[in-house]
C-alpha cells in the first residue's frame, strides 16, 4: 500500500512533485508593505471615526466604524496568514506539534469577530429605531469632515491593494472589504449632507439602520464559513462526487475510496483519499495522474493519497 510518500522516494527523479500550499501566500507576500500600509491606514481612520461618531452622537458614523472595524479585522487576518505561513516554513522545517501550522487562527479570529460583529449590528439596529422615536442633536460638521476623510482613507486602501488582489485570494478579500466600506462612507456623507441643508435629523438614524442591516448578512457568511472550516466540512465549491469520478477515471484506477476533503484555512484545502489499483498498473504514473486532477481541476495543492493494489487486503474503509 505504497502512499504518496513512499511512491515519491521509491520513484526517485521520476516522481518529483513538491507539496506547496499554492502560489496564493507567495503572491501575498510579495505585496505585503501595501498590505501593512493598508492596515495602518484603515486602523487609523476606524479610530477616527469611532471616536467622532461617539463625540458628535452620530449613529450612522458609528455603524460606519463598525463597518470599517471588518475592514480592519480582515486585513489583519490576511497579514497574518501571510506572516504566520511565511515564518512556519522558514523556522521549523515540519518539526513541530503543530503540523498543519497555526493556520487555524485565522479561522478562530474570524469566527469571533463574526460574533464581535454581530452584536454590534444588532445594538446599531435598536438603537436606530430608539433615535426614529426621538431624534437627538447630531453634530453634522464634523460627521461630514470625517465621513469625508474615511472615504479618502478607504479609496488610498483600495489603490494599495488593487494589484495584490489580481495574485493573491487572501489580499482579495481584503481588497473586497475596504471596496464594500467605501459604500458605508459615502451613505454617512449623505445623511451628513441631509442633516446639514435640509434638517433631516432622521436620515442619521436611518442611513445607520441601512447600514447595520447591510453588516448582518456579512457577518452571517464569515460564521458560517468559519464554523463549516472548524467542522472540517467539504468546501462548498468541491463537488465529491465530481472527484470521485474523475480520480476513479485515472487509467488502472477500480475504485475511491475513503475519501475526505477539507479546508485548513483560506486558500488551502486537503484531501487523502484511497486509490484502489490493478496489481500491474504503476502507482507513479497514478499519483502523478491524480495529482495533475487535483491541482488542475479543483486547485487542491495538499493531499494524501494511498495507492492499494486489488490482490492487497485488509484496507477498508473506516466507518466513522
């Protein structure tokens, strides 16, 4: 029951594949000061932005903070995935306990701040519906100024990310994050702009309320998403019967089996799967043919694959 492994040393030069999680972290890293920029720049303004909406009782630019808070968490989530993987590989060389990495974290991070997120969408909303009741005073002035420096901010993000978001899946999200609050922005410079010429103090409360409901469904998809990696559950984009089939279509394949798939972190999913064989056909030839099928077809760079010849018995499957 040769696996991966062993075919790849018996094999010799004949078998030369290496296991790298994708070109996606490498792409990230090359763009990592524009990442880092990005960061600082975000952070800075979601300060500025949640202190001024806290000092001129400004709710929508408060909602906006929360939006951009997302942006901030997000970006600090790619840059540590980029940062963890990069010094996982150069400082320990596999010797370690932890021998998928700590790419999990990104995954814990996102699944708090996906609570952290939700809360606060649900205290914007009623707290919206309290302000439609009884307007209070809204400083609109500076409301204005700052929802006109955050939007700047997020337009000088987008730029420093727009290259990196072409390479690198990670830096898209991040690239999709500030792109999504740029719209959150201009909604606070309306009610701003409405509050200060015509006196529509409910356009406060209410472009706040849009925007809350706007960060609901987000946040809904980052838990979810989160919660179905930590359950090891099959991508949603992979279809496992599509790779049954196209694994036992492999010439000298009779059967799949034991097959399971599962994401580690963004960008990186696994599979190990049994590849029943006829007793003359070349486990190399199979394992290269597999290997051209995963990363080809279903981008899956990380797999453990076990070649069992027909006449070899006692690898069932396992029922779990």
């Amino acid at each position: 029951m040769p696996d991966h492994d062993d075919a790849h040393k018996a094999g010799g030069r004949r078998h030369q594949h290496g296991h790298s999680h994708g070109p996606s972290l490498r792409a990230g890293a090359r763009h990592l000061g524009r990442l880092k920029l990005a960061f600082a720049v975000t952070a800075v303004f979601f300060l500025v932005e949640a202190v001024t909406g806290w000092l001129t009782n400004s709710l929508a630019l408060l909602s906006d903070a929360g939006h951009m808070l997302t942006d901030v968490v997000g970006l600090g989530m790619a840059l540590a995935a980029i940062q963890l993987a990069d010094r996982f590989e150069r400082n320990t060389g596999g010797e370690t306990s932890h021998t998928f990495g700590l790419y999990r974290l990104e995954i814990l991070a996102a699944f708090v701040n996906a609570l952290l997120l939700f809360a606060v969408a649900i205290w914007v909303l009623v707290e919206a519906v309290a302000r439609l009741r009884s307007e209070p005073e809204v400083l609109d002035g500076p409301m204005l100024i700052v929802a006109v420096l955050g939007l700047a901010a997020n337009l000088v993000a987008f730029q420093l990310l727009r290259e990196g978001a072409r390479e690198s899946i990670n830096v898209e999200g991040a690239y999709l994050e500030v792109l999504a609050d740029t719209v959150g922005s201009v909604g606070v410079i309306i009610a701003a702009l409405l509050m200060r010429f015509l006196g529509w103090g409910w356009a406060d409360p209410l472009i706040a309320a849009l925007i809350g409901l706007w960060i609901l469904p987000r946040t809904w998809r980052l838990g979810r998403n989160a919660v179905r990696i930590l359950l090891q559950a099959a991508p949603e984009h992979i279809s496992l019967e599509g790779l049954r089939t196209d694994l036992g279509a492999i010439g000298g394949v009779l059967d799949v089996h034991d097959l399971h798939v599962w994401t580690l972190t963004s960008e990186m999913d696994a599979i190990s799967a049994h590849l029943k064989t006829t007793d003359d056909s070349d486990p190399h030839s199979v394992l290269d043919q597999a290997r051209e099928v995963l990363t080809d077809t279903y981008g899956i760079r990380h797999a453990t694959l076990q070649v069992e010849p027909e006449s070899h018995v006692g690898c069932e499957e396992i029922s779990w």
